[in-house]
C-alpha cells in the first residue's frame, strides 16, 4: 500500500481549488448476509453522551446571568481533555453490534471502499496505525481547521480577526458577539428578520462551505451570525467577547465503516428511509431469522433503486489540539464559558464525524467521493441518517 491510494485533499497553496478530502475505494461485500443480499438484489433485479463535567471550562451548555440580564447564548464549542464518552465504550454510532469482531468486520468492509486490503486492516502490534490511517486522521485535522477557518469567515466576517496559520495548521478566532435578546412585544421584526434571511443566504451561498460541512451541523453556529450583526439601538445591549485558538497536535482514526444502499441525499429525498439500515439490524435482532432480513434488504432496496450501487463510508477521527477558549461578557468581565484571563494554552482533544460517498468505477473499483464534516464533538449525536 502506498500514500497514492489517498489523494491530497487540501493544499495550502491553493485552498479554495481542494474544497474537500476524496479517496478511491475498491468493490466489496456489505456488512452481513442482509447486505450482501441487497447486493446480489441489483445484479438479479429482483422485485451524546458527553462526559458530564460541571466546571464551565469544560461546558459547552448555555449560561445564564443574574438580575436583568438575559441569558447569554452558547458559543457550541467543547473544550474538554477527554472525547465524549461515548468513544470510549467502542460506540461508532452505526447502529451495529458492539463487539471486536463486528468492529473489525466494518472496518474492513469500509477499507475495501477506499480500495485497500484485508492486510492493511489488520491491527499492528504496540498501539501504531497503519499508514493510510494516520494519512487519513491527518487529512480530517487539517480539513476540520480549514473548515472552522471558512465559517468563523463567514459568520463574522472581515472584522471576526481570523488568523490561520498554513504552516502550523493553526487557528486563532477573536470575535465580539452582541448577545442582544430583544423585546418582541415591539417593533422589532424587520432589523430582526432582515438579520436572520441574511444569515441564512450568506452560509447557504458559500459553496466553498458547504462543500465542506454538512447542512445539519451549520445550523448550529448560525446564531452567532445573527447575534454579530443585531443593531445595537436598545436598552438590553449585552456585548460578550469570544478567543479561541487551536492549534492540532496529534490526530488518530478512531472509527470507520460503510453503509450500504443508503446515503444522505437519498434518504433526504425519501425522508421515510431515514434508520432503514439500522431497522434491518434490529430486525435481525428480533428475529434471528436471515430469511426476514432477506426480505427486509430487499424492500429496502427496491425503495433505493435496484441500479444504485451507491454506499456512504463514515469514518469518525479525535484531534488532540493545544487550545484557548474563552467566552466573557464584556460588561462584568465574567467568565461565561472556557478559561480564565491568563491562563495557558491546554491539551483538548476533539471528536470529528466525516461521511463519503462511494459508487461503481472502473475495473471493479470504488469511485469516492468528497468527504465532508457531519458532527463535531457530537453536537447531533453524530448526526445519524441510516
């Protein structure tokens, strides 16, 4: 296996030519005897759980100030040593059995999508990674600093003081929100409005960004654009400051695997598909009968399209970061959530979600398509569609 197999997903010469990761992937069976019959179906045509931690440097939840102020927004960033829990108890999020062997058996099936081999899958001896794991690890740190880069760009704009740094793959954010709650019994629906269509088109019209980024998770930061550009004409003006820098150190693939029949965009065509992968698990469950999920795979694939060879592969990736965040209401010089005045930079790790497309290429080969950022840090739970 050589470096060739992935392709080079973002220059920092030419950032906005490389708008995402892409890798080539190879044929392959699906997960279990029911998806390797939705396969043979096409050839026959047949009819959060975060860790709690309390202190705010940690939290990513909102927090409320006393007397007259309203409460102050959350800035959705988690700032914490740990990955969310969930990590640690081997959850992938894919709905499938949680035992070694089941794991291995995805990733292999994921791998073959990238068009590797059963030898690269096999888990080398003293903690290392394979090269294609840590080529892939740290081309989803260096396309997660990239993609937070275009929207701190987009959401502040020019005055949002966003440095990066090509060399050190660094990211420095300095930003001040106007956490402005306004009074709705008044007149305040145009300005309001107004701000709220203009967020709105200004991160549906990045193509760049959404390239990048998935639909579901912009929707999570689209507050702060609103909350910057409020007018500042009212009595209840609340201005809180926002410093964050990150700057990876370490990146580690944690998870992979591929979803056979489905991807997001079919299943936002035919919203009623949305778990019908995991259905087909639980079925078996339930059952323990091969036949009824025989049948199961073959409505489903029906319902896809029996010419459709398509497969999404997920593949999830923690990012070690020296990092600063603070978010400090201006007026009290309180700490809402991250770190103190003076503090130093500390080791935080980040939890990044990436899916794929496959479909049929030549010679017997998986044709990849772009990866993009689903989740961070589980803020949609991993954003689950299948």
């Amino acid at each position: 296996m050589t470096s060739t197999l992935l392709r080079p997903i973002l220059s920092t010469a030419n950032v906005k030519r490389l708008a995402s990761l892409s890798l080539r992937s190879s044929s392959s069976s699906c997960y279990h005897a029911a998806a390797a019959t939705s396969s043979s179906c096409r050839h026959q045509s047949l009819p959060n759980n975060h860790s709690v931690i309390n202190h705010r440097r940690y939290s990513s939840e909102s927090s409320s100030s006393n007397g007259d102020h309203p409460t102050i927004p959350t800035f959705p960033w988690r700032h914490s040593p740990t990955p969310p829990s969930r990590l640690l108890q081997n959850d992938d999020y894919s709905g499938m059995p949680n035992n070694f062997r089941a794991r291995f058996v995805r990733r292999l099936i994921a791998a073959k999508e990238l068009n590797l081999n059963f030898w690269n899958v096999l888990p080398l001896p003293f903690g290392y990674a394979q090269e294609w794991e840590e080529e892939l690890a740290g081309n989803f740190s260096v396309a997660f600093g990239l993609a937070m880069r275009e929207l701190f760009e987009t959401l502040f704009g020019d005055d949002g003081g966003v440095v990066y740094n090509d060399d050190q793959q660094s990211l420095s954010l300095k930003a001040t929100l106007d956490c402005n709650h306004r009074d709705t019994s008044s007149d305040n629906t145009t300005e309001e409005s107004f701000a709220k269509n203009d967020n709105t088109s200004i991160v549906e019209n990045n193509n760049y960004l959404n390239l990048m980024m998935d639909q579901l998770l912009l929707q999570q930061y689209q507050h702060l654009h609103n909350n910057h550009h409020l007018p500042q004409n009212n009595n209840h003006q609340k201005m809180m400051s926002i410093h964050l820098s990150i700057k990876p150190i370490k990146a580690q693939l944690q998870n992979i695997f591929a979803v056979p029949m489905l991807t997001r965009d079919i299943v936002a065509s035919k919203p009623h598909l949305k778990g019908g992968y995991q259905r087909l698990e639980r079925v078996f469950k339930e059952t323990q009968s091969y036949n009824e999920v025989k049948q199961k795979t073959y409505e489903l694939a029906e319902e896809v399209g029996l010419d459709s060879a398509k497969r999404t592969v997920i593949a999830e990736a923690t990012i070690t970061c020296l990092e600063y965040f603070q978010v400090k209401d201006l007026e009290s010089g309180r700490v809402v959530q991250g770190m103190e005045d003076g503090d130093e930079e500390e080791e935080v790790v980040h939890l990044v979600r990436f899916e794929m497309v496959t479909d049929r290429g030549e010679d017997g080969k998986r044709e990849g398509g772009n990866w993009k950022l689903i989740d961070v840090d589980d803020l949609l739970e991993g954003n689950v569609f299948h």
